[in-house]
C-alpha cells in the first residue's frame, strides 16, 4: 500500500506549485511542419519569432504520419517523432531553441482517427482480425447488416470495381521476410497466417517435384503448413488463443524465411507460386487462386465508391484512409499518448491543441483524462525528486483520489487544471463553450467571425442579398441551402453511416412493445431529417449517468422541432421517439440490455452529427451560396451576415470571464480565404451599388468568353459570382510579369476547381465532369488574358485597387484589436505580412520567412535610431502595399503584450463609446489595472469617407468632431501611442473626458494608447 503521508506531501507539493507548473501562452505562431519545414527550419525561426512578441509556437502534428503528408493529421504511430521533419536530435535542438528564449510550444494532437497507410496497428488488426491485439483501437462494426462483412473489415480503396482491378493484374501477391503480402498501389496488405497455407500447399507440390518427398527442407514446408492450418482461428479472442496465435505465427514466418534463404530451389518454388496466383491479365481462369486467398482475408477489397454505403468502419469524416480510434477505451488512451505524456513531463511540450474534439466519443471524460495524466506527471516528478527510491504501486490511485476530492470540494483549483489546453470546435449561432470542460478556450474560428463581421456593413446587408439573387436568379435562404446540403451528404458520401445509425436504433426500439412496429426505413428518415435540421455540431449527453443539460435538450428540441416542420408526411410519434431516445428517457418496458444499446446509439449519434454538419455546410453549401464570401468560413453564419460593434464587446467580456487564455485567431489551416482576403472582400459591403454596376458590366463583357454545355452556360451565374469574388481577394495590385500572372491564373483555377467539386452543383469528388470542369478553367484564362482586347481585366484592375486599399485598413484594424483583445492572439505563418492565400493548400504552401527576417530587422533599428516615430510610420502607411506596416503593428503590439500581460490577464476590459460624425465608424475598448492604462483604436467602415480607400482614415478632415468617451472618472491625462510616439492629451467635454479621434488618428489609422503615469 501507499504510504499515505507521503502521497499528502507530493500532492501539497503539487498543489502549491500548479500554478507555476501551468504555462498560459501571451500570443501564439502556428507553424507547418512537412518534408519542407522540419525541425531544424523551427529552431532557425525561433530568435525571430521572440523578436516578433510570440511566446509559444503553435506546432502543426509532427508526430509519425503517412509518408509525404504535407499536414501531419495522417498520422501512424502516435509514438514516434516524424522522421521526415527531423530526427530526435533535430527535435531536442529546436525544444532547447524555444528554452533558451523563454517559449513554450503547443502541440496539435491527433486523438480521434489514424492513417491506415504504413500504420503497424491497422495492418495487425487486416492480418488477424478480432483476435489483433489492436483489434479494440479502431472503431469497426465486426458484425453490420451485412452478413458476407462479419468478422471482416470492408476496405474500400481499390480505383474501379474489384472484378476489374483484379484481372487487370493490380492487385499482386509478393513474398518477403517469410510473410505473403498484397500489394496495391501504395498500399501494402497483409496475408493471414492461417491463409498463407494456401499458397505454400501450391508451393509444396513445387518442392515435392524438385527435392523429392524425403527431402529434409520438403518435410520442413510441410510441417510449416501444417503449424499455420494448427493456428487458433481469426474469431477466437481469449487471452491464452491470441498470445499462441501472434506467437506461433512469428515462428511460422522465421522458420519459412530461413529455408527461403538456405535452399535456392525452394526460393524458385515460392517466386514461381508467386507468378501463378498474380494471373495472366487477359485469362481470367488464371486469377482464380488469386481471388481464393482474397476471399479469405480479413479485409474486403472493394471499389472506394462501395464505401458510400457498406463501409464499416468510422472514418474521419467520409475519408476512407483515415480510420477513427477508440480513444474512450484506456488501453487505447494510455498507448497512443505514451509519447506525448513523456513530452508533456520533460516540458518539450506545454500546451495541446485538440484536432476534431467533436468526434470523441466522450469529449469531456477525454478532456479530464489528459488533466489527470499531466496532474500524475508532476506528481512523479515530485516522487522522484523528493524520494527517488520510493516505488509505489497503487500510487496513482490514491493520488486520483485526491484529486477527484480537490475537484469536487475546489473546482478553481489549479491543481485539477494544470495543462493547457485549446480544442478544435466550432461553436453554432449562440453555442458557448461547455464550462465543465477542463480546457482553456478554442482555436478561435468563432473570434475570427466575430472580428471580420465587424467590417461588414450590415446596413448593406439587403441591398448584397438582392444583388447576389438578381444575378444568380436565385432567393434561396441559407437555411435551406443547409438542410439540403447535410441531406445530400446523409445520402452519399456518408449514407453508409446513416444507416448504421438506423440500424441501431431499430435494434433497441425492437425491444419494446411501444415501438417495435417503427420500420428500419422510417427510422432512417427520422434520423436524417433531425440531423438535416441540428443548429450545432452535436450534443454532449453522458450516457454514464449523468443528467442531460438544459443546453442539450434545447438543442434537440429545436432539432426534431424544425424536422417536424419540415415533413408533415412522417408519422410524429417517430420525432417523439427519436427525441426521448436522444434525451434518454427509456420505454417502461424496457430492459438493462435494451437501455444500454440506447445509451450506445446516443453516443454514436453524437459523434455523426458534426462529420455531416461539416461536410453538409462547411463543405458544401459554403460554396453554394455567395452574397458575399467572407463570411462563408470556418464557424461562420453566412445566414447573418455581419456584427455590431456592441456585440463584438460583449462576446469579448465574455471570453475574459470565462476562457480568458482562448485563442484568438484571423487565418488558420482551414481557414476558406486568408484574413487579408477577407478584410478585401468586406469591402464590397460599402459599396453595393458600385459592385452591382461593376458586375453587371463585367458580365457583359465575358459572356463570349463562356462556352454552351448540354444547353447551359459555362460557368453558371453563381459560379460566376464566385469567381469576381474571389479576384477582389486574392488578385494582385503590384504590376505582374508573364510568370507571375500565369501563377495567378493557375491559383485562381485550382482553387475555383476546388470549390465547384464541393458545392456538387455541376461536379464533384465523386464524380467528376471533365467537360465542365475544362469549361470553367477556360473562362477564367480568358478572363484573365492580359491581351489588349480583354477589356474587362483593365476595367477590374481599376476596381480592385479601389477594393483593396479599403481591404488593407480592415487589415490593420483587424491586427490591432486581435492583438489587444480577450485572449491569446493567434498569428497563422506568414501572415505578418500580407497573405492573400486560398484554402488549402493555397495556405500550406511554403513561406518566405528570409524576408520577414530581414524586414523586421530593418524596421526594428531604422525604429531604435528614429527619433520621432510617427516618420517611419507615415512613410510605412504611404507605401501600405508593401506589407512592411502590417509587420510593424504586429511586432509593436506583440511586444507590448508580452511586457504586459499582467494588464491583459488581471485587469478590467472597458468598451469605450464614440460620439460624433463618424461614431459608427470606431472599434475601441480599454483595459485598466490600477495606474496601467491602454486604449485601443480602430476604425472600421471607411470606404465612403477615405474614397474606397484612397486617402487614409487620418486627421480632421476625416474624423472631424468624433471622440471617445473614457469611462467612469477619469481625468484629464496624456496618453502615448506605442506605434507612433505621438503623446495625445484627452479632454474635458461636458462631464465625460474624451479622447478626440482627429488627434488619436492624426498621421495613422490605428492606435493603441498607452496612459502616461504622473
């Protein structure tokens, strides 16, 4: 037993230094590790990235992922370093980087699905099936509707219909190390080691013709056949079966590889065996073995197309090379995070980013399992310190306990959350993040909404909308465009999990008499009726006992409400069902059995509703509808277009409450349109009447330029209104040479290639229309010929520099008040300087981090030599498109967060009110800590009053009698910019003290005010 005193000292030891243990990021730097920018590239970085004001990398997954992964979220072995980016050495060198400038590093950590290429766990579970060792990791229906799948695994990866594929001699058998394989394409499958004696008998005759039935070797084939027809079968799962299975087969192998190797007539005999079953393309008799041994495996080959429907296994999304895991089970807990809890204890890493937390089975118990396993790793640390030679075996159960009292009698504590942690979720309209999360925020997809809504004039709003339909010759409501999105992908691409979710349902309403007489096909309607109409991601119901929340029951209320609405034609008592199932009231008569099979189904459920909701609306319907395309993001609500001033505050005071370390991000990953991109298109909410006219004649102009396809145009009109869109983002104002605008055209196709496939309109993934496809590329290469004849390029390049102008002060707004707001400031690669990048992997590509090393070096000591600062930043905003003044804010802003970031995290957040002419136009706030002072300054909306961005939002003429109200009592003091040096003196207006605008934003248009101390 523990020693109970010396489990009370390591806890009060722990206790006491939780706090310093736990490292909260100041702001953040998300970085891309690949073959292109590995270890030794991040270490590089580092000195430049302190110097920019970043406390804490923000690491893509570098764990080991399939080969060639450009991302890292396809990940093989949740245990091994990438050895693409870099070896152990590399990596230890870039983590004493970060230590010696004082930085931490957060890890985004994949818990939810695995590669099922080059993945050792997979290829166990394909050669050995429910008797793997590794059989419970992955989450596969062993037993689906289909009987011709029980005990085996559909493997859906072949390019055309298995018959096909296999006589066209592409599936090949090879022999090495003593083991059969299969080979296709990339892939690499294993042969059962029971079913390999299916080749070796084919062999054995062989053997028997050359060295003769007495022969020593010949007798060894034979008794190694006989040991693998001896083998325990596939199906038998007790403990003592598997262990003799996965050790008798290694012997099998060992002894068939080494008379492989001794004997040259026997090597001649399996390599001629090996010809025979790989068949002769064009006699399909000759492949019948071929297809014997495949019949017996544990997988399945089939067409990837099959998956749509039969697949068994839970995927990532509709993904069929990335296999979820059962991350719920703790045996799979503990070894897929054996290296990061190592990583977490040597403090290489201090903080997780969770990927896809939507899809676990059980979020917050998730959640909870990675606090307690960072709280057990300071206690043995603390062991080992204090006591090294002390070995405790239920050590961690009597710490757990303790834990779980601390937790229950302190829940502030911060010895029960002593690791940070963000998660990737995507918050719906008016969702918040669960507080009994264990976690200190998002990612930030719902701050970059609400800060890029700001530059949205929602006064506009309407005159967008009737633009976007009289030219497409659409009014569909976004709502709708959803429901039948999430419908269409409930329907193809993840039919297959919709009806497995039917199935279970029908099994538990089977066992009652209430509900038995409800059909597998009603209850395959019900479900995707009420998953078409989920205003959220998915519910959080504990099946384990606890109460379901007020939150959940709104949802789901809503949900089957909406439903309901929608198909008078289906029974109600279905919906009633389906929500009493959901909310886990039981039917009287049903049994332990039966209530747990409904607790199952609630908990699947769960983890299906976000794939569809991305899919469906992310994925599809984001690029269906157009109004205006920078709302259509990752979190967005292209629904309401948008947000007030006032809401941007008061979502701001919120996150300090409650998640005042979240992360604050503009661009990420998966952003759709970098933050630059979007500040360009807002623009476009200033001027409707203006872009109105403009595309008028701009479709004029092309619509020669288009081609007739089966009666219609190519593109079609909304096509078309993406496309404008999608210049006015992205295109660039500098001058181009030949090169450049072939590269600009060819993003600009890519990408256009990329959105009409997921809206599915015309094409698609699934299946491509070449024709179509070719058809849209052509109009954007003649759009964008540089030819004298292409009118309509010149009258667009006058437009766009209107645009853009406009785009690059939303820009600096949006830079300053992320910078200074709520949180933790995210800054996605790159983005420091202008981005004007696209979806990814527009946004993945590589960055030129030469030139922004160098740029803040210059801008760092022209800024140490200058004697008055507003200079530099008049000549940095006069040559705006450069970017330098981008760079300049970020590095000044930074810096000055970290120096203080005390004020950021104790002090008081203070929105502050403009009154005046251009009051509307204003985003300020303050913070306040005792003598500590700042406020923040950004306009917004200045297309009208700049001329689309012309003349800078600075000065008199601009801001005119605007000013902002300080709060409460404040007196009369001076105040300094941190970007331009300039001291500006508030002043007495009535009974308020005021900060005039004209002064505030005399030579710059964004101003972070620092109260000078008497």
């Amino acid at each position: 037993m523990a020693d109970e005193d010396t489990i009370s000292d390591v806890f009060e030891n722990v206790r006491r230094r939780a706090s310093e243990a736990k490292r909260n990021p100041v702001s953040t730097y998300r970085v891309q590790f690949n073959h292109n920018f590995t270890f030794r590239d991040a270490a590089a970085l580092v000195p430049y990235l302190h110097e920019l004001g970043i406390t804490d990398i923000y690491a893509s997954p570098y764990l080991k992922a399939r080969p060639g992964s450009m991302h890292g979220y396809d990940i093989t072995d949740h245990n091994s370093l990438n050895p693409e980016i870099g070896s152990e050495e590399d990596y230890r060198s870039f983590v004493a980087r970060l230590h010696k400038h004082g930085m931490g590093q957060i890890l985004d950590f994949v818990p939810n699905h695995m590669s099922i290429i080059d993945n050792p766990w997979w290829m166990d579970v394909m050669e050995n099936g429910l008797s793997s060792p590794f059989a419970e990791f992955f989450d596969i229906d062993w037993y689906p509707a289909k009987a011709e799948l029980y005990e085996k695994v559909l493997l859906p990866i072949l390019e055309d219909q298995y018959g096909k594929v296999l006589e066209a001699g592409l599936l090949r058998l090879d022999f090495l190390n003593g083991a059969f394989y299969i080979k296709y394409g990339e892939h690499t499958l294993p042969i059962g080691p029971r079913t390999a004696a299916l080749p070796l008998e084919d062999c054995l005759a062989r053997v028997r013709e050359t060295l003769g039935e007495g022969h020593a070797d010949f007798l060894e084939m034979q008794s190694i056949i006989t040991a693998s027809h001896n083998l325990p079968a596939r199906h038998e799962t007790t403990q003592e079966r598997t262990s003799e299975r996965l050790r008798e087969k290694e012997i099998i192998k060992k002894r068939l590889w080494e008379l492989h190797q001794k004997n040259e007539k026997v090597r001649v005999s399996l390599a001629e065996t090996v010809d025979a079953f790989n068949g002769k393309v064009g006699v399909s008799r000759s492949f019948d073995r071929l297809h014997e041994l495949l019949d017996q495996q544990v997988y399945r080959l089939s067409y990837w197309r099959v998956a749509l429907d039969e697949i068994n296994y839970r995927r990532f999304f509709d993904n069929n090379e990335l296999a979820a895991i059962r991350t719920e089970s703790r045996r799979v807990f503990n070894l897929s995070h054996k290296l990061l809890k190592q990583l977490l204890r040597e403090r290489a890493v201090t903080g997780l980013r969770i990927d896809h937390v939507d899809g676990l089975f059980d979020p917050s118990e998730y959640l909870w399992r990675l606090q307690k396993a960072r709280f057990l790793g300071l206690c043995r640390d603390e062991l080992e310190t204090a006591r090294p030679a002390v070995d405790q075996p239920d050590f961690e159960e009597k710490l757990l306990e303790k834990y779980d009292e601390e937790l229950r009698l302190n829940p502030d504590s911060a010895i029960v959350h002593p690791l940070y942690i963000v998660v990737e979720k995507i918050l719906g309209e008016k969702e918040r993040l669960r507080g009994t999360w264990p976690v200190d925020g998002t990612t930030g997809y719902e701050f970059a909404n609400l800060l890029d809504g700001i530059f949205v004039n929602r006064r506009n709003v309407r005159a967008l909308r009737n633009i976007y339909c009289w030219f497409t010759k659409t009014d569909e409501d976004f709502r709708d465009i959803a429901y039948y999105c999430k419908d269409l992908i409930m329907r193809t691409s993840m039919s297959a999990e919709t009806n497995v979710a039917a199935l279970r349902l029908d099994r538990v309403a089977e066992k009652s008499r209430w509900y038995r007489d409800f059909t597998l096909n009603s209850l395959r309607d019900t479900i995707r009726e009420v998953i078409a109409c989920f205003p959220v991601y998915r519910t959080y119901i504990n099946a384990s006992g606890n109460p379901v929340s007020d939150e959940d029951k709104t949802v789901i209320s809503a949900a089957i409400s909406q439903a309901r609405r929608r198909n008078p034609a289906l029974s109600g008592s279905l919906f009633d069902y389906l929500r009493d199932t959901l909310l886990l009231k039981y039917a009287p008569d049903l049994d332990e059995e039966g209530r747990r099979e409904q607790q199952q189904f609630v908990m699947h459920f769960q983890q299906l509703t976000g794939p569809i909701m991305a899919k469906g609306v992310e994925d599809t319907a984001f690029y269906r509808y157009n109004p205006i395309v920078s709302s259509n993001d990752v979190g967005g609500n292209p629904a309401r277009l948008g947000n007030t001033v006032r809401e941007f505050h008061l979502h701001n005071a919120i996150r300090h409450r409650a998640f005042k370390h979240s992360l604050l991000a503009t661009s990420t990953h998966d952003s759709k349109r970098s933050e630059d991109v979007r500040a360009r298109i807002n623009v476009l909410s200033e001027m409707p009447g203006k872009w109105k006219t403009a595309r008028v004649r701009w479709s004029r102009l092309n619509r020669r330029k288009k081609i007739t396809l089966n009666e219609e145009r190519v593109p079609d009109r909304n096509e078309e209104f993406l496309i404008y869109q999608t210049l006015i983002g992205t295109y660039p104002i500098e001058e181009m040479d030949e090169a450049e605008r072939q590269k600009c055209a060819d993003r600009i196709q890519t990408y256009i290639l990329k959105a009409i496939r997921e809206a599915k309109v015309h094409t698609s993934w699934v299946s491509p229309d070449t024709a179509y496809e070719e058809g849209v590329a052509a109009f954007i290469a003649a759009i964008l010929d540089p030819s004298p004849s292409n009118t309509f390029l010149v009258d667009f390049i006058g437009f766009n520099k209107q645009v853009s102008c406009g785009g690059m002060y939303n820009s600096l707004s949006q830079v300053v008040l992320k910078a200074f707001s709520p949180g933790t400031p995210d800054l996605y690669q790159g983005n420091e300087l202008w981005n004007f990048s696209l979806v990814d992997p527009d946004n993945r590509g590589q960055v030129d981090f030469t030139l922004r090393i160098k740029t803040l070096e210059v801008l760092k000591e022209r800024a140490a030599k200058s004697e008055n600062l507003s200079k530099l930043t008049e000549e940095l905003l006069s040559n705006i498109s450069d970017g330098r003044v981008k760079l300049y804010v970020t590095w000044k802003a930074l810096n000055y967060r970290r120096e203080n970031s005390d004020l950021f995290n104790e002090g008081t957040y203070v929105p502050l009110e403009a009154a005046g002419g251009r009051k509307t136009n204003i985003c300020a706030f303050a913070w306040r800590m005792g003598s500590k002072q700042i406020a923040v300054v950004a306009p917004r909306l200045v297309a009208k009053f700049t001329q689309n961005g012309a003349v800078p939002p600075v000065g008199r003429q601009v801001w005119g009698d605007t000013v902002l109200q300080l709060p409460g009592r404040a007196r009369i003091m001076p105040y300094r910019n941190i970007f331009t040096g300039e001291l500006i003196q508030s002043a007495a207006n009535g009974r308020r003290v005021v900060l005039p605008v004209a002064q505030v934003l005399a030579t710059f248009p964004i101003a972070a005010l620092e109260l000078v101390s008497d």
